[in-house]
C-alpha cells in the first residue's frame, strides 16, 4: 500500500492498523515526539503520553485486552487548520478477559505534521472503564 496522502487516510490507515492488531505499525505513525492526551481520563488512568517510546509502551498491551472488529460511524472533520482533523467515531468488540461486548464513542482532535501523528487528544468515556476486565494499561487500581 502506498504511504497515506491526506490526513483522514492517514487516520484511516491507523484504523486499519488497530483492526489488524498491528501495534508496532500504529506507533510507526506516530513523530518522535508525539503526544497523546486523555482529557477526561479516569482516575488511574494516564492523562498524557510524551513521546512515541511512552505511547508505544501505552499500546502494546492493547489487543491482549481489547478484540477491535470495527470503527463503525466514522466521520472526520476538516478545520480551519490544515494540519488538524477532528474525528467522531465508534469502536466496537468484545473484552477479551470477560468477552463482553465493547463499545467506545470516541471524538479525537488530530494533529499531523510531516505525514506523522503529532498530537492526539482522545476525548473517551471514562465511566466505560468502571467495568471489570477494562484495565489495560496496568494503571488502575
């Protein structure tokens, strides 16, 4: 496939990436100095990730804990600042501790530069994480 020309293929792409349970290709994506924030982050939970070493290390338990089918409802919003997209979608699956249904609304403000995710604010549901078998970044209590 050729590289992602636009930012919402590029966004695309990184879908398809989380689908197919490639992390190391999502991070790839990333610039080095990369940073995802999670304003509404549950206690427990990170709220920011500096570098694409620190959102690697946030990702790579992912799969293990998430069974991603699809990113239904997907819609990415153009604005007025070329380099940034605004992004409204569902992701939907199954736990993989508990096998019970997942299903996250997402709305993400992205920022790219140079073909390269430099920041990613994910504004997820926190009470979704009050469910047993949710945590997967070590992190809660």
């Amino acid at each position: 496939m050729s590289a992602p020309t636009s930012r919402a293929e590029l966004y695309r792409h990184s879908l398809r990436l989380l689908l197919d349970k490639d992390i190391p290709a999502w991070v790839a994506l990333w610039a080095e100095d990369g940073l995802m924030e999670f304003p509404f982050a549950a206690d427990g939970w990170p709220r920011r990730l500096d570098g694409k070493e620190a959102i690697a290390a946030y990702m790579r338990p992912y799969p293990d804990h998430i069974d991603l089918h699809d990113f239904p409802d997907l819609r990415i919003h153009q604005t007025s600042e070329p380099e940034t997209i605004v992004v409204e979608m569902r992701g939907v699956g199954r736990m993989v501790e508990t096998d019970a249904p997942f299903d996250m609304t997402y709305i993400a403000v992205v920022t790219v530069r140079d073909g390269r995710f430099t920041s990613y604010r994910d504004y997820w549901n926190p009470l979704a994480v009050q469910q047993s078998g949710t945590d997967f970044t070590g992190s809660n209590r």
